[in-house]
C-alpha cells in the first residue's frame, strides 16, 4: 500500500493569509496526485490533478507542486469560501487519500 | 451538467449484504471508469473499486473478497455489491467518475454521498 500523509492535520488561517499544506507519499508517485476540498455534509472538490494542474473553475490562488514523494498545496490570499478539509489522494498505485487537513479560521 | 446520485438502503444488517446504486446523468457510463468511495471517521476516506468503460473492474485489496461493482449500460446506472458487512463498514458511501482520457485526471465529479449504518 502507498500511504498518504498530510501535514499539517489543522491550520488556523486568516482571510487574505498565504497557506501551504504538504502532503508525502510512502513510495514515489511520480506526478499521480490530485488535492481536493471537502466542506461538512458535501463530497470532495477536485481542485488539482497530475500534481498541478488546476481543475477547470477553481479559483487561480490555488496552485499545486511536486513529484516523487513530497506535494504541496499551496492557497494565496485565502477567501471565507477556502476555510475546508483539504485532502490529497495519489493514484499511481491504486488510490489512497490522505488523513485531511483541516483549515481554520483564525 | 454531469450528476451522480447514490440510492439504496441506509440500514444494513451485520452479516448481510450492502447494495447501492449510482445514477449517471448528463455522461455516459461507457466513457471513463466510475467509482466507489467511502468515508468514515475511523478510516478517512476509502476507495473500493472501480468499472471501467469497457465493464473490468479492479478493486481494493483490503475488500476484494467481499466486493463486486458492475454497470448496466441500458439504465446508465452502476453498483456495489458488499457482502458479509459489519459495524467497520459503517461510512458514507460515494459514487464519484474518474475522468479518464490519455491518462487518469483523477475524480472529478461526485454523488452528494449515501450514508449507511451497519446494526442489528
């Protein structure tokens, strides 16, 4: 199995805050990782795919890097909209998602 | 507009068997491969399998014995099957499409989710 974690598990943020969530894999993946955004009683948003490509629609302060082991998610002027659970899933090997991030309003 | 949308029981007993369907609508289940994920506070989020276009399946190890998912191209409609079920596989159920084209562009659109109880 190919083990997704996340770090950190909980943020507190403020609006117009830059915030940078990471998110490494137990064995490369090369650049097979999508993050996505999940607020209460919805499913999850695909925002990025292939490690960094943004999904049509999602807002451009969203952008994400890497490959091999080691992502990020990266929200610049974060938005009242942007305060969610925000999990990675890799699928170079079947698909696993990471534990969540949780991101708060400070 | 493509929608998915989760149907079957909320209430399974142990021991028995979990049926849900996912209602496609606005793509046809015969481009890309449809999914099954669950999420549960105790196991995050969990994916149980997949069918592709072309109807092959592939599956989580951890349920592979327990688990068939299969299409029905006439009602655009695809299902899960979880047999012998306890109280761990209480979660909320998705059905969710992994757009694929040259390669997977991951899941990009999901069922609002089905949540299912597992008790006597």
């Amino acid at each position: 199995d190919i083990q997704m974690t996340q770090s950190p598990s909980t943020l507190s943020a403020s609006v117009g805050d830059r915030v940078t969530i990471t998110c490494r894999a137990s064995q490369s993946i090369s650049g097979w990782l999508a993050w996505y955004q999940q607020k209460p009683g919805k499913p999850p948003k695909l925002l990025i795919y292939k490690a960094s490509t943004l999904e049509n629609g999602v807002p451009s302060r969203f952008s994400g890097s890497g490959s091999g082991t080691e992502f990020t998610l990266t929200i610049t002027s974060l938005q009242p909209d942007d305060f969610a659970t925000y999990y990675c899933q890799q699928y170079s090997r079947f698909y696993t998602f990471g534990q969540g991030t949780r991101l708060d309003i400070k | 507009q493509v929608q998915l949308q989760e149907s079957g029981p909320g209430l399974v007993r142990p021991s028995d068997t979990l049926s849900l369907t996912c209602s496609v609508s606005g793509a046809s289940i015969t481009s890309h491969y449809w999914t099954w994920i669950r999420q549960s506070p105790e196991r995050g989020l969990e994916w149980i399998g997949y069918v592709s276009n072309g109807g092959g399946t592939n599956y989580n190890p951890s349920l592979k014995s327990r688990v068939t998912i299969s299409m029905d191209t006439s009602s655009n409609q695809f299902s899960l099957k979880l047999t012998s079920v306890t109280a761990a596989d209480t979660a909320v159920y998705f059905c969710a499409r992994e757009r694929f084209f040259y390669d997977s562009e991951a899941f990009d659109m999901w069922g609002q989710g089905t949540m299912v109880v597992v008790s006597a």
